[in-house]
C-alpha cells in the first residue's frame, strides 16, 4: 500500500480520463472534435499553461449533469484512494460552468454526491474549493461567489486558477476579502508561469494560507525565507511542471532544494488525466528521478496532513499523521 497521504491541489476537471469524456459525450449528445480516444490522447502535448488550459475548456463542455459531475468525482476517488489518498481538498471551476448555462447548484451537488458518500465508500475525507479564473473579470468572480452563497455548508474555500501572467493576485482584492467575511479558507495558485512577485501579492493582498504551485519563489532568497518563516505550504505537482514546460526535465525541478531550504511543500497532481499521473504517481515519479528517500517521502506525507483544512477535525488530522509515521517503506 501507497504511503498515506493528502491531495491538496486536484482540479476535477482535470481528472477526466479520454474514455469518459467519450462516455459523457455520448451520454448527453455533445459532439467532440476527435476521432477516438487515441485521438484525443495525441493532443496531450502542450507547450505552456494555455495550451493546456484551451483543451481543459474544451473538455469539459462534456459536464452537464448533477450525475456527469457525480460520476467524474467517483472516478478520481476511486484512483486516489487506490494510491494511497486519505484526505482529498477538491478544487472546481464554477465560471467554466456557468458560462455554459450549467448551475452551480447542479456543479456543487453533483460533485457532492460523490464528496459526501467519498468516506464510507472509498476511504478518503474530502473538502471542496471553488476556484476563480484569474483570465475573467473580477466581477465575474463575485457574480460566482455570490451564486455559491446557497452551497456555501459545501464549500470550506476558495482559490484563483487559470492563465496567470498578467492576471495578477490584486485583481481579486475584492473578491478574496468578501470570501474571507464568509468564512472560506484562502489559496491561490501563484508563481507556476508567474513572477514571484505573484506569490508575495496573493499572501499580503488577498490573504492565502497556501500557495498552488510557488514554484518560481525559489528565484527570490528573500520570499523564500519568509515562506520558511511563516510555514506557508507550497503545492507543488512536479509532473504538472514538466508536463506544461515549467521545468525541463522532472531530474531539473527544484523539490529537493525546496525541501533543503526548509519549505512546506507538498506533492499533489494537478490535472493527473492530463499530465500522466495521479498522486501516488507523482511521488512514485520524486522518489524514482529525484533520489528522495524514505524519510523525504515521510515528510511530504506529513506536511499534506499538516497543510490541509483539517482544523475543524484535529482528531482526524492526528490519525492521519500517526498513519504516516507508522508507515513501513519495507
Ligand atoms: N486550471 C487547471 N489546472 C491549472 C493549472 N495548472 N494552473 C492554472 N490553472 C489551472
Ligand atoms: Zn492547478
């Protein structure tokens, strides 16, 4: 068995395989510009964030239903508790949705009916965190917060995804602030294409307890000693990275140096039915490539239990952490 661990930086939308698609595609009559699903998995090959991100969109017009969204979250629960995920925090695109004429009341339950049932069915505790589009405006990102009020027992945070240079965190002052009087925990993906100025402007303007990605802090000595500092937890997804070219090659992403300097990182998947792995996939691919051993392995088990949203559970979190310091890598 897998090392348990917490996914803290998961897009749903992300997680749909080329066969459901296709299933979903046929299901409610949408029509997809691709032969097959090896057809599909040909376009798999990106150059940036927004090469990807144009065939995420396009994808995901296959989601209709309360049942589709169902389905697409059962489908990732199944394969993360398969590698070793014990506690998952979801993010969803709401404004991808909506733009469509899809509700965030058919979203939310939808994935709910999944989420809710994920415990007893599959082992894993779930959150849920509605993500922003930092390429739409700031007022449709309020238009979306305002529609999740009535689902908000759902919801226990937010975050800002999407293209990110030239969207920076300060467009969402706003947003991040009324978010905040409704009690939602804050994150944001910041310093994945972006500057590390990014990551400095999504803790001191909009308030994030953990940053998506933060990659690029590693180009400022100074952000990074102030995110030792603070603890701030970095969620980092190395196959992501390699995948849309924000590093080379895996053996050239910095994780061990993050680790040495005394980051809180994480190792999560992202977009794993795009970028060739799951959670346990992209700790199987640290260890192989970058040489992390056992107690490196143990630590990033540990610092996802410790940087999830789990306050509300601590009993939970301390069963989780025992699991981790139990675990035997034979
Ligand atoms: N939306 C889905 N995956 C994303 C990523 N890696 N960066 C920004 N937005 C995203
Ligand atoms: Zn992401």
């Amino acid at each position: 068995m897998p090392i348990p661990k917490a996914e803290l930086h998961l897009h749903i939308e992300g997680t749909l395989e080329p066969e459901l698609a296709f299933a979903l595609a046929a299901r409610n009559g949408v029509e997809l510009p691709y032969a097959d699903t090896d057809a599909l998995r040909e376009a798999y090959r990106f150059q940036d964030l927004q090469s990807f991100l144009n065939l995420y969109y396009e994808l995901m017009t296959v989601l209709r239903t309360e049942r589709d969204f169902e389905d697409l979250a059962d489908a990732y629960l199944a394969r993360a508790a398969a590698q070793g995920v014990r506690h998952a925090e979801v993010f969803f695109d709401p404004q991808a949705h909506l733009a469509r004429g899809v509700g965030m009341g058919t979203v939310v339950e939808g994935l709910w009916r999944a989420l809710g049932r994920s415990e007893e069915k599959h082992g894993v505790s779930t959150r849920l965190i509605m993500c922003f589009l930092r390429d739409e405006s700031a007022e449709s990102a309020m238009a979306a917060l305002d529609a999740a009020k009535p689902h908000l027992d759902r919801i226990t945070g937010v975050g800002l995804d999407s293209a990110e240079v030239g969207h920076p965190p300060a467009k969402f002052r706003e947003v991040y602030e009324a978010a905040a009087a409704l009690g939602l925990r804050r994150v944001a993906h910041a310093g994945e294409e972006g500057p590390p100025e990014y990551v400095t402007e999504a803790l001191d303007v909009l308030g994030v307890e953990r940053v998506d990605h933060g990659l690029r802090c590693v180009e400022d000595p100074a952000l990074v000693e102030r995110l030792v500092r603070e603890r701030v937890p970095l969620t980092l997804c190395p196959l992501s990275n390699v995948r849309l070219r924000t590093v080379d090659t895996l053996a050239d992403h910095p994780l061990p140096a993050m680790l040495d300097a005394g980051l809180l990182c994480t190792v999560n998947s992202d977009d794993p039915a795009y970028f060739g792995g799951y959670a346990g996939d992209n700790f199987d691919a640290v260890r192989e490539t970058l040489g992390l051993g056992p107690e490196r392995l143990r630590e990033l088990a540990r610092n996802s239990f410790l940087a999830s949203f789990l306050d509300d559970d601590e009993e939970r979190r301390a069963r989780y952490l025992a699991e981790v310091e139990a675990y035997d890598f034979g």
